[in-house]
C-alpha cells in the first residue's frame, strides 16, 4: 500500500482540506464486487493544545473504481475527548516518569 499527502486550501473561506490517500496494491480487483465489507479507522491524536483547540473536525473515506470515479462514501464528525486541566495535570504528574523516558504518550485513540 502507498499513502499520498493531499492539501488543499480555499482562498475564500480559508477552510484547510487536509488528508491522506490511501491506494492499494495494483493488482485486478483488490474488492470483491457485492461482498459486503467492513472499514474502520483509528485516529491516534496526541493530546496538545492544538488538537485540544482544533476542536471538532470531519473525516471522510471515499472508496473509488479504478477508473477514479467514487462508488462509496462516509463521513463522521470526531473531536478529542475533553479533559480538565487540572485532570491532565494530576495524569501528568503521576506519570512523568514514564512520560520522560517514553514509556507513556499523552494521547487519545479516535474510532
């Protein structure tokens, strides 16, 4: 599998379109046609500022032909889970030493 950087940017509402394509081995049909599959995506966000003030964001899986028109398409809203500050203060204190010698992240998984 190959993974493509995609950026965009709208001049107008300055909205950011960020993402990654995914493409699968070149071969005839990785999919078989009318078997039901199942796709999911794990998002592992680290917990900084910036992720905690992007606030809620959309992703979007489109699945193509190998023609590259879209037969399939979902989107979900996700945001990080909130945390108090005092809360990831404690967890960063009782975890500092596993956070120094990188034994720990301070991250979040996103299904």
């Amino acid at each position: 599998m190959s993974t493509e950087k995609v950026d965009q940017k709208e001049e107008a509402g300055e909205k950011e379109v960020c993402g990654d394509q995914i493409k699968g081995p070149d071969k005839e049909e990785v999919l078989m046609y009318g078997q039901p599959y199942r796709v999911t995506l794990e998002l592992e966000l680290p917990e900084s500022p910036v992720n905690q003030d992007l606030g809620m964001f959309l992703v979007t899986i489109s699945c193509y032909t190998r023609g590259g028109r879209i037969i399939s398409t979902s989107s979900r809203s996700v945001m990080l889970h909130y945390r108090s500050d005092l809360l990831q203060m404690l967890d960063t204190l009782v975890f500092s030493s596993l956070l120094l010698f990188g034994f720990a992240e301070q991250k979040q998984l996103l299904e």
